[in-house]
C-alpha cells in the first residue's frame, strides 16, 4: 500500500467512527460537564489505533508517523470529536516513546494505547511560552523520592485525569520528565472552562511526594522528549484546525447557495461571493502548507520550523474562515441552534493552544537559517550542458545554478525594477539558450530541462536570490506548454525549436479596447479565404509587442455563434504585411504595452491550433499556464529580498512590529509556493489545470503587492525618491518596485475575474 493510500485508509476509517458519535450534540452536552470524557468512546478510539500510531513497535505501537495522524486529525476537526485525543496520540504518546525504558514507562505506555488511561503533559508555565526554555517547577530530593513544588498552566485534560507527565527541573536546573497521579497529597487543579466545552487547568504542587521510580527522563532526554512533543502536537492541531474549517465551509456554501434574499441565493451577490472565494483561497494555502510541511519532515526539515510555520498558517486560516462563516449565516449563526458556531469555537481554542499565530511567525522567523549573503562566493561547481537535473540533490543543484549566474549574468543587470527591452535581454537569452535552461519548466524531449515542482521552485529562488531579470518569455511559459499540449507534431517541430534559441519572440494577443477582462468578447475577425485567414481589428496591452515577432490570438471566427463559440486560436507572424504596433507609456516612464491593428492580415490556415471555432479551449488552458506562472513565488520573494535589504539598512529587525509584519509577509510567501508546487506537479504528470489554479493569480500577486507597500511605508521620506534610497544597494527603490507591484492584479485576469472564475467553476456558486 503507498504512503497516500496508507494515509487515506486512516482517515476514511476515523471518519467511519466519528459519523457514529454524534459529537455536535456531544459537544454541546460539555457545558454541563466541561472537559468531561467518555470513556468507553475513549477505549473506542484507541481500539481504532489512534493512540498508538507514533509509538514504534518496539513498545506494541504501530510503528508510524504524523501523516497518518495527520489524516486522523482532519476527520476528528471536521467531526467536532471532543475528547482530548490529541494530548493522548501525540504529547503523551511521544514523550513517553522518546523517555528510556523503565517498567513505569512501558505501563503507562500500554495503558495509553488500551484506552485505559487519561493524562496530560504538564509543561507550561506563563502565557506565550512555546518551548521549555525556563523551567520554575522544582523537584528535590527527600530520602529516596522527589519532593514537588511549583505550578503548571493551560494543562489539559483536567478533569476525570489519571494523572500527569509534569516537566520539572532538578536545583541544579537540570530538566526532569516525572509522573504524577491524580489525587497525591499536595496536588490541587483549578479548573478554567474554554469556549468549545474544553478545559484548561492550573495545576499547583505543594511539597509533593513522588517516588523515584516515577522519574521517567532528565536533562538533554527530558527537554527532547517535551519539545519533540509539542511540535508534534503543533502538527497535529493545525490538521484538526484545516479539518474543522474545511467542514464549517462546505456548511456555509452549501447555506448560501439555497438562502435567498431579494430573489437570489445570497451567494450570488458579489459581495458575499468574492468573500466566500478569500475564505476557499485560505483553506487550500493552509492545506498547501500543511502537505508541504509533512514532506519537508520526511526530507529531514526541522521539526520545529515546521510546526511554528503550519500551526501559525492554520491558526489563522481557521479563525478567519469560521468567523466569516457566521456572518455569512446572519443572526441564525449567532445562535446556539446553529452548528456553525461550534466550528468558530473549535478555531477560537485551538488557535490560541501551543501558542497562537503571532507567537509562531515569530519563531518561525527566529529559526529561519542566516540568509545566504548572495555576494558571496560559495564554492565553484562544474556546469555540465546536459544533465539529468532531477537526480541531482538539491543543495548541488543550487551550487551549480548560482556558479552560473555569477559567471554569466552582467552585474549592472541585477535587481532592476521593470521589464527589460529585447536589447538588454539579448545576450542573456542567448547564454541560456545555449545552456539549455531557457525553458525549465518544459519536458526535456521537447528541449526543455524537465524540473520536478521542487527544482522549479529552486531554479526560480536562485534566480530571484541573484536579481535576474525576466527574459521575453511568453514563448516559454504559454505558447511552448500550449503547443507542447494541443499542437500538432507539424507545429510543435515548427515553432518549439524556434523558441528555444529565441529566433521567435511571442506577445499575447487577447485584450481588447472596451472588453476589459472579458476575452470572450473577440471583435477582431479571421476570414478563412482558400489556404489563409484575412484577420482585422485590433488588440491591446500586448506586453512588449515592440520587441517580439510573433503573437498567439484570439480572434472571431464566426459572428452568428455565442460569445464563447465561434472563437479560434492563432499563431501570427508580426511580420505580416498589414500590422501596426503602437506603443504605450506606463506611469511608471516605461513602455511595457502596446496596441496592436490588423487590417487585411493574412495567416496561413496551417497556424490554427486546435480546432477552428474552439479556440476558447485553447485560450482556458493557455490562460492556466500563464496564471500558474503569474501565480509563483518568483515576484514574492524578490520583494522580500528588497524588504529585507531595507530591514538590514534601516535596523529594522530591532522593531517588534515590523518583524511581526515581516514574519507573516514571509509565511505568506512561502506558503504560496507550497500551492505553487501543487499545481506544477499536475502539470508534470500531464493533468490539465483546473479552474482553481486562479487561486494562486490571487494570492500571490496581492502578496507581493503588500510586501512592496510595506516597503514603500518603511522607505519613509526617501520611498517617493526615483533612486536607491540606500547608496549601497543601488536596485533598492520603493517607488519603481511598487509601480510594478500595482498592475500585478490586474494583468492576466485581475483579482476580481478571478474570484468570479472560482465561484462559477469551482465553488459552482449560482448567478443568480
């Protein structure tokens, strides 16, 4: 069975036993009893395994891993379980597995997988704290057994407990993992009702008691166990937190779908629509991030990078999505009789438990490696011409990119703020033209390097980490793939070769003047006359059309039919006698964009890819490929890297609040690659983009848009100055960066479009 199939039988068995439970109205039933446990659904639960998949089977356990539970935790956050399973399968499970073997030790093992034991971690000492850093809780020697003095905060579960695995520290500061039962002499619980029928207590230890023997770690063994386990449980709890807003939006889309005012299903109306598609966009990066955060554990991550970075993503993803669940339900979700508010108070304790979103970008920042100082020069590699790029590792592959770039890209090229003219990128196109590499993303039978998503997103981090300017790659990135796809042997032998040495050089030819976004709505018309079609009317913002010789259009080829029909797909050389390019200034001083007119233009027939009168086939798949390209992380980490060099000039990282700010831009990021790399696999096994790719045109070009006005604010007065506001760092200039950051949400589809695009074709919101 593969890991994907071993992880789905786990969830499809969980959620087998938790359609059984009937925990709504369970849930609803701990206000009476807060943090009460049934304890034959406990002994059920540990019958399904759920207690022993992280225990090795070394100590009887199952001998698995966090995907696995992982998967059990999505079923239990949808399920709304209420019992503390988490503190079972993952903090006891985990810090008991990582203690050395006593007899003590192997029978509350045993008894935590049975089912036959309820117990908590005591770690916590103060508000915020995320690791056991400091340690208060004192435990002395008194004969032969340790005397207990101090207090634990925020420890679940509480009440019915058996007992608890408390952290202590020796007089000499040394930690101590010890056991404690429930009802010593000395030990006294305050218990602190949370929203969601949960408990939170304070546990007090006055001069308690404990026998040796109940000592189950000490020093570097008792600290790794405890970490090891909350960052476990950090995991744990964000796959409990995707899983409850993944079901408290599907409740609330199926609401606004049937609930109508003024004639319409509320969900039909924009407001509310594009608000439902921000809240689909979080639940997929949260997912993203989560996926990824599991494979980068498997490939030897830091454990707590990783918990800081999904806990902290999924924490808010869940607040934001149950909260607005509720006002998309009005009044009734703010009543009890409603379901919806459970979901909202699952979020609102399991956001703030093991530490809240804020407190985890700022560890997540503090664990980030040094930033690699991109000046210099780390150890020259061999550049092979051909290789087999996937095999290589990625550390290797990254050496070798870099050596590249150093020796072939002009220094005086890096980190300029626009796109550059055919003239400035010629002799760099041509040295990846020669290398192979100015296609990375095509396969390699078609001449293109192959990269697996991981490669990609490597290729394109060391570009961006070098400043390397974008290249006129509208060949590479549309029509290649398009051709490679939907074109004909004929042509794909005709026009790929062509690309690749950059004797070709395409712009898009969609927009038009008066349609806006609409590119269904084609006036320039193609006449099929004999071998050739005579094409006439007009198209506009074709990016550096000036510099191109080609253009992949849309054009009208027959009138009568639907705004959507009767469109074709054309290849047009710009040569052709009867075409004008005029360009256009932007605000910024540039010209980027162009009109192009044909009048009387004649393409051979032959250039007609795909069917005549379904081109808009060909145009939904193109516009996939380019979406998914606009949607990369590439513009997103250059502007952290210009944000960074500010926060390096001006002393910003001293500033909690700009390091607050940073922290969350940098998550955002990084977690838009995780989505990116989701749909750059699809693309590798040969899928068709869906629809929902227009999440990442969403995401990541409103990200970069707010990372450079966070750059533009803290540039201050020198922000508006037309050069470097640092004379050290001549590419930092936070006016042109942000005039390249405006129009990002508005070309290839603006943000709006593409919300509208998710609701029809995704969330199937209706129109009316």
């Amino acid at each position: 069975m593969s890991e994907a199939q071993n992880n789905d039988a786990f969830g499809d068995s969980a959620k087998d036993l938790l359609e059984r439970l009937n925990n709504e109205t369970r849930t609803r039933a701990l206000r009476d009893r807060p943090g009460a446990v049934d304890r034959a659904i406990w002994r059920q639960i540990a019958e399904a395994g759920w207690f022993s998949v992280l225990v090795g089977e070394e100590d009887d356990g199952l001998g698995l891993g966090l995907n696995e539970l992982v998967s059990i935790a999505r079923e239990a956050g949808a399920s709304l379980l209420p019992e503390p399973y988490i503190t079972a399968s993952t903090m006891m499970a985990v810090a008991l597995a990582d203690c050395p073997a006593t007899p003590l030790r192997t029978r509350l093992l045993d008894a935590l997988m049975a089912g036959e034991l309820l117990a908590g971690l005591a770690w916590q000492e103060r508000e915020g704290q995320l690791a056991c850093d400091t340690i208060e809780t004192l435990a002395t020697r008194n004969g032969d057994a340790l005397e207990l003095t101090g207090s634990k905060v925020f420890v679940t579960p509480a009440l019915d407990c058996d007992g608890w695995l408390v952290l202590a520290r020796r007089e000499d500061g040394a930690p101590l993992l010890v056991w404690v039962a429930a009802g010593l002499a000395g030990v006294s619980r305050q218990d602190r009702p949370s929203v969601d029928g949960s408990v939170l207590a304070e546990l007090r230890f006055d001069h308690v008691v404990i026998d040796q023997n109940h000592l189950l770690a000490e020093g570097d063994a008792a600290r790794q166990a405890t970490d090891h386990a909350l960052d476990c449980a950090r995991i744990v709890v964000a796959a409990d937190l995707l899983g409850a807003m993944d079901r408290a939006f599907a409740i609330t889309l199926d609401y606004v779908k049937i609930r109508k005012q003024f004639g319409r299903a509320i969900g039909s109306f924009q407001a509310l629509k594009h608000k439902i598609v921000d809240c689909y966009v979080q639940i997929e990066i949260a997912r993203a991030c989560l996926e990824e955060g599991l494979r980068q554990i498997s490939a030897g991550e830091s454990l707590a990078l990783v918990a800081s970075r999904v806990k902290a993503r999924c924490s808010g993803a869940a607040m934001l999505v149950t909260r607005e669940a509720i006002q998309f339900h009005g009044a009734i979700g703010f009543t009890d009789e409603c379901n919806i508010g459970l979901y909202l108070k699952r979020a609102m304790f399991e956001s703030a438990w093991l530490g809240s979103a804020s407190r985890h970008r700022a560890r997540y920042l503090a664990l980030q490696p040094a930033a690699r100082d991109t000046t210099a020069a780390d150890a020259e590699v061999e550049i092979p011409a051909d290789e087999n790029w996937n095999a290589m590792s990625e550390q290797d592959f990254r050496r070798m990119l870099r050596t590249f770039y150093r020796r072939n890209y002009p220094e005086e090229m890096r980190n300029i703020q626009r796109r550059l003219y055919w003239d400035e990128v010629r002799d760099w196109t041509g040295v990846l033209s020669r290398q192979g590499w100015l296609a990375p993303n095509w396969p390699s039978q078609f001449g293109g390097m192959g990269l697996v998503p991981e490669k990609l997103i490597a290729f394109v981090e060391e570009q961006e980490g070098h400043g390397v300017a974008r290249t006129l790659d509208m060949g590479t990135i549309m029509v290649g793939p398009l051709l490679i796809k939907h074109g004909t042997p004929e042509q794909q032998a005709r026009f790929l070769p062509k690309i690749l040495t950059a004797e070709h050089r395409w712009c898009q030819g969609y927009s038009e003047p008066g349609a806006g976004s609409d590119l269904a709505a084609v006036s320039t018309e193609a006449i099929l006359d004999g071998d050739a079609f005579v094409v006439n009317g007009q198209k506009i913002w074709t990016t550096l059309a000036q510099n191109t010789t080609h253009c992949f259009a849309l054009v009208r080829t027959d009138k009568k039919a639907k705004k959507q029909a009767g469109i074709s797909f054309l290849l047009i050389d710009l040569a052709a006698p009867g075409i004008t390019i005029r360009p256009i200034r932007d605000i910024g001083g540039h010209v980027e964009f162009c009109e192009v007119f044909f009048k009387d233009v004649r393409v051979p027939a032959e250039n007609l890819v795909g069917e005549i009168n379904k081109g808009w086939t060909m145009a939904k798949a193109l516009l996939g490929f380019e979406r998914i390209f606009l949607g990369s992380p590439k513009q997103g980490r250059y502007a952290l890297s210009q944000l960074n060099a500010l926060a390096e000039s001006k002393g910003l990282f001293s500033n909690d609040v700009f390091r607050a700010r940073y922290a969350e831009l940098l998550l955002d990021v990084n977690d838009q690659a995780a989505g990116y790399a989701r749909f750059v696999d699809m693309l590798k096994r040969g899928e068709s983009l869906p629809p929902s790719v227009s999440l990442l045109k969403i995401w990541g070009t409103e990200t970069y848009q707010k990372i450079c006005l966070l750059l533009y604010e803290y540039a201050e007065e020198t922000a508006p100055i037309m050069e470097s506001c640092d004379p050290l760092r001549p590419s930092l200039t936070p006016a042109p960066i942000l005039f390249n950051a405006i129009p990002a949400t508005i070309y290839g589809g603006s943000s709006q479009v593409q919300r509208e695009i998710i609701a029809r074709n995704v969330l199937n919101i209706p129109e009316e």
